[in-house]
C-alpha cells in the first residue's frame, strides 16, 4: 500500500509540473500582449535626456552641446503582434486554469513530506532589477520590481530611491505613480527623506497634482522643493502665495527657499518683488546673500530681459563676481540675441580668475555657435536607439523629418510666426539661416513625435540647454496649429506649450 501510495504521489506530482510548465507559457505569452497592447495604447511621448561633451563640463549653460532623447510608442503593427500573441495565449488559457485548480495538491504533497517544489513563474532577481535601472529602461525595472515583491523578495531603500532618480529626471510618470504605489505598500522606513524623494520624483515629471497629493499627507512638508518646482513648471503666483504662507504659519526660510522665490518672480516678469525678496534676506531675516543668490537674481533679471540691470547689478555686487554669474550674464544675452553686451561681459571678466577649462569654454559669443560642438540628439524607439547630430543627415528618415518641418514653415508664418534669425551666427544668407533653425534638436525631436504618435496626444521633451527664442516661439504657434500640448524641459525650467501659449510666460 505504502509503494503505491508513493507511485500515485509521484505520478501526480510529474502531472502537475507539465500542467505548470504550461500555465508558465501561458503567463509569458499574456506578458508579452500585455505590456505590447498597453505601450500601444499609450498616448505620451517621453522625451529623456542624454548626456554630451561639453566645453565647460562643471556647467551646462552658456557654451554647452545639447542633447535630446525620446521614447516611442510602438506602431499598430506592433499591436497586430500582440493580438497574434493573445491568440496564442487562448490555446493555452485552460492548461492555465487547470493549473489553479490542482493548485491546492502541490500543497498536499509538501504537508506530506514530499520534496516537490512548484515552479516560479514570475522570476525577476535582484541583479536584474539592477541591471536595468542602470541601463534606463525603467518600465521593465518597474516590472521587475512587481514580480520580487510578489515573490515577498526584500528590496532595500536605497534602491528604491535610485529608481525614483531615474523616473524623475526621465520624466517617465507612468512609471512614477507605479513606484510610488510601490512605496506606499512598504510602510516601514518611510521617514521624511522618502518623502522629499517621492516629492522630487513627481515635480520633475511636471506632475504637480501627483506632488501636491504627496506634499498634503506628508508630516514634515518640504516647502522650497515645492516652491521651486512650483516656479519650473510655470506656476509662479502658487509658489509665490506657497512663500506667503510658508510665513504667515510662523515659520522661517532659509537660504535655500529664496532661490525658488527668486525663480517664481521670474516666471511672473516681477522684478520688483524679486528684489525686495532679495533685499529681505539681510534686512529682515539675517541671511548674507551667497555667491548663488547673486547669480539667481541675475538670471531672474536677465530672463525678462532687462539685461542693462542685470549688467549694473553685478557691477554694484559688495562681492567679486564669481566666473558662474558671468557665465549666466552671458547666457542671458545669448537668449535675447545681445551678441555685443555678451562680448562686453567677456571683456569685463578677469581672464587672470580663469581656469584651463574655463578659458576653453568661455570663449566670445558671437563665435560660440560655430566653435561649439554640434549639438547631438538621441532617440529612443522601443528598444532601438538612433544618435544624430544637428544639421546632420545621417538619422534614417532624415528627409522626411526636415520636409515635415518645411511643410509646417508656410502655416507658421500665417499664424504671426517670424524666424529670429539673429539667434544663427553664422555668416550665410537669409535663407539659409532659416533653414538651418530647423536643425536645432527640439525641433527634430518635434517632427519624430508629430509623425509617429498618435493625434492629439501629448509630447514631452528634455533639453540640457535653455531652448533658444526663435524655438520657443515655434514651439508655442506649432502647438496651436497641431493641437497638441508640449512639455519641454530644459536646463533651467519646464515649458508647457499650448495653444500658442507657453505656461512661462515669455520669460526663462
């Protein structure tokens, strides 16, 4: 009795390991329709950035290169794969159901003593996990981080909080929303520097609403982290009253909070406030203003374009000014097209207080848009990679994406657009110059995303560089004429185009 007890138990044992290698094709082929139909339906493009060589690498501002990256939806004949799939997935849906059914004798047999072990269906490692987040490809990270905690497999903070780095300088929301619900569900070492990066994760994916959530439960607010990204993403006058009841509550800033005041002042064109704000440090909070705030208050001047003052102002500074506030004085002039008081604040510089690396980026300005390297944009279609310069030709479908953009000049024009050609420096005629804006990066990232997402849904773009004004205008009317939203990042805010409208203001 007991030999054909064991043979019985052998026997369904081997039965159930066939019925569970099936149930695991079946749990691969719906992954795989799963994550393809759900990347079909997707509607946003997500733009990342990458990194470049730089003249002056400890900076990104005024003689930098620039670089774009985009992730792309995949294409209907992507979609057909997938319904291919689910029909494939179909053939073995009752292995999958018979799989649950027996489930409860794999149980049977391990309470008996015998040395069966169900296999794992999810898989999904640490070093997987790892692998990922460090190549980028954060929506398969994310996966994996569902399959180790469905396998109760401990992942530690820290690379919780690496991942949410990630997602929050690639702007990958959906991926956002999903770590956080991750998060949430540990609810065991959840101290407020969780919090702020949960926080961070959401303002730099331009959610302000998902920030806004986290802020409002949060014990211990950050408030600068808000006021500031509250000013990026176009929302001066709430970051502005953010400040005034940061006040009024009793509290206190510190110097940190001002630089997000100064970029909300900024955003509204109010410079006066942004004076006084600056002026209150010492006078009514006791804060000596640091190198950086002088800086910020240049920025915030030359932004709206009061570059003369901003020029005064660094020459009434009780301090030396440093080779960075130059540098952001001279980038202000670059934007507005002031190519001679640009050179006038070279001149100004002591070439004594530069470095070797200072020196070979801070060269003139009207010579800095032919000296710097090519700008090089990056983009991402599904798991394929495509690298191009600016002006370049080599990208494969380069000729449709300047013919794009060439269609779209005659409606612009109609629509009150006129090239600013004075932000091309090269010596060439006046048709050429207006052709060769539209080689600039955020302009061909613009004409991939046109032609192969779907109407009307949202575009995203990261920009390591500030986007140049005769871009920005173009951004703004072309986001009118598809009737698509436009978020564009760049070095220094974010700018949310549409209907002709940039949520800025005109000023960054």
């Amino acid at each position: 009795m007991m030999s054909q007890a064991i043979a019985k138990a052998s026997q369904t044992a081997s039965h159930l390991y066939k019925v569970c290698t099936s149930q695991r094709y079946y749990y691969s082929y719906m992954k795989n329709y799963t994550s393809l139909s759900s990347a079909a339906t997707n509607e946003t493009f997500d733009y990342q950035n990458a990194q470049s060589n730089n003249y002056a690498s400890n900076n990104n501002s005024y003689f930098t290169g620039n670089n774009d990256r985009f992730e792309q939806n995949p294409s209907s004949e992507n979609y057909v794969t997938s319904n291919r799939l689910y029909e494939q997935g179909r053939n073995v849906q009752n292995t999958y159901m018979m799989g649950n059914q027996q489930s409860s004798a794999w149980g049977n047999l391990q309470s008996n003593g015998m040395n069966c072990t169900q296999p794992d269906e999810d898989g999904g490692t640490i070093e997987e996990f790892d692998a990922l987040c460090k190549e980028g490809k954060l929506k398969e990270a994310v996966e994996v981080l569902g399959l180790l905690e469905r396998n109760n497999v401990s992942v530690d903070m820290d690379r919780y909080l690496f991942l949410m780095n990630e997602c929050g300088e690639a702007q990958a929301l959906e991926e956002a929303k999903r770590v956080h619900e991750h998060v949430v569900r540990l609810k065991s070492c959840l101290d407020v520097t969780v919090w702020n990066k949960v926080l961070e994760m959401y303002v730099k994916c331009g959610s302000m609403e998902g920030a806004y959530k986290v802020f409002d439960k949060m014990s211990q607010t950050s408030w600068d982290t808000m006021i500031t990204w509250l000013a990026k993403n176009g929302h001066g006058e709430d970051a502005i009253d953010m400040f005034a009841e940061f006040k009024k509550i009793g509290l206190k800033p510190d110097n940190q909070m001002f630089f997000g005041v100064f970029s909300a002042c900024s955003v509204l064109g109010d410079m006066r406030e942004g004076l006084l704000h600056f002026e209150s440090m010492s006078k009514i909070y006791n804060i000596t203003p640091s190198i950086n705030h002088y800086r910020s208050v240049v920025d915030m001047l030359g932004s709206a374009g009061y570059l003369n003052e901003a020029l005064e102002f660094i020459e009434n500074m009780p301090i030396e000014p440093s080779v960075e506030v130059w540098e952001t004085m001279m980038n202000q002039c670059r934007i507005h097209g002031d190519t001679e008081l640009g050179d006038r604040c070279l001149e100004l510089l002591d070439p004594s207080r530069l470095d070797e690396q200072s020196k070979a980026g801070l060269i003139p300005v009207k010579a800095s848009d032919i000296a710097k390297e090519k700008e090089k944009k990056r983009l991402e279609i599904k798991t394929k990679v495509y690298e191009y310069r600016a002006g370049d030709t080599s990208h494969p479908e380069h000729e449709k994406l300047y013919s794009q953009l060439r269609c779209l000049k005659q409606p612009m024009k109609e629509a009150g657009y006129v090239p600013e050609t004075k932000f091309v420096l090269h010596d060439i005629d006046q048709e050429s110059k207006e052709e060769a804006l539209l080689s600039h990066s955020e302009r061909l990232a613009l004409s991939q995303a046109l032609s192969t997402s779907p109407a009307r849904s949202p575009i995203r773009i990261i920009k390591n560089l500030r986007v140049c004004g005769d871009c920005h205008n173009a951004l703004k009317i072309i986001s009118k004429l598809v009737g698509r939203l436009i978020v564009a990042r760049d070095a220094k805010r974010f700018h949310h185009f549409e209907n002709g409208v940039c949520s800025c203001g005109d000023y960054w």
